[in-house]
C-alpha cells in the first residue's frame, strides 16, 4: 500500500501503482491539499510538538543571553572593586592606570561580543515568532471556528483567511 493520503488526488489500485499519476502530469501540478482536506491523524500533535518545541527554543536562548549579561556586569563589578582597592593600596599612579586600561580594554572586547550575541538572539527570536505564527496559520485552517486572538500569521505568503 501506498503512504499517499487519498487527499492528494490518487487513488490506490491492487498493484500499487496510482491512477491520478498519469493525470496530474497531463493537466499539470496541482496545489497541494489544504491541511483541512488531510487525514493525516497525527498532524495537530505534530503541530503542537513543533510549537512548544520552538517556544522551548526562544526559552533557552533567551535564558543564555540573561546569563550572558549577569556574567558580563559581574566581570565589570569586579573590575571597578579591584580598581578601587589598587587605588586605595597605591594611590593612583602607574599600576592603577596599566590595570584600568587592562580592564577597559577587557570590558570593551566583553562587552562587544555580548552586544553582537544579543543582537543575534533577537533575529533568531523573530524568525522563532515568524515559524509560530505559521503554526497558528496551520491551527486556523485545520478548525477556522478557533480563530486565535494573535492572528494565524505575520506576512503576504498565507493570507489571513475572512
């Protein structure tokens, strides 16, 4: 037997071969099925497998840039302490300046790397936003009557059904 679903037009004959097969070449390829057509039974469940598995996703690498930015002003706190006290044990000549250029220059480069993962994280987070909201166009057209307040999608390629 054949792993086609009947909503893709073909039917199965005792051989295996499909009937449509022929068909569809001459008239051309069709759309394919509307996911409402489909009986595929397993399809909400993988739909909402992907959806938590891409808000697991914006979870953790949300958490990764908080941690990223405790330990970065961590590293700044202990800077100015270390700072300070080189300054109160030698006042602020010559070792206190070498350190304070050191650790500029350290926080600088930290810093930096830190902005550039953060900025990363965001265009990761809108493409993780973009991909739910296509979930939610699939949800809205498996069962149109549980429109979500959100709105099934956020671009020209599914148009929001009316």
């Amino acid at each position: 037997m054949s792993d086609v679903p009947p909503s893709a037009g073909r039917s199965v004959d005792p051989e295996g071969a499909t009937e449509g097969a022929a068909e569809g070449a001459v008239e051309g390829a069709a759309d394919p099925p509307c996911l409402r057509d489909s009986t595929t039974p397993g399809l909400p469940v993988y739909l909402s497998t992907e959806h938590w598995s891409l808000l697991g996703t914006r979870s953790m690498t949300w958490s990764e840039i908080m941690s990223r930015i405790t330990i970065y002003l961590t590293v700044v706190s202990a800077f100015l302490v270390v700072l300070a006290l080189t300054a109160q044990a030698t006042g602020f000549g010559t070792p206190f300046r070498v350190m304070a250029v050191g650790f500029a220059s350290a926080a600088l480069v930290m810093g930096s790397l830190t902005a550039i993962r953060v900025n990363l994280a965001s265009r990761e987070d809108a493409d993780l936003i973009r991909a739910m909201n296509r979930l939610r166009h699939a949800y809205v057209e498996l069962a149109p009557e549980r429109r979500v307040f959100a709105g099934p999608n956020d671009d020209e390629r599914f148009p929001t059904p009316d």
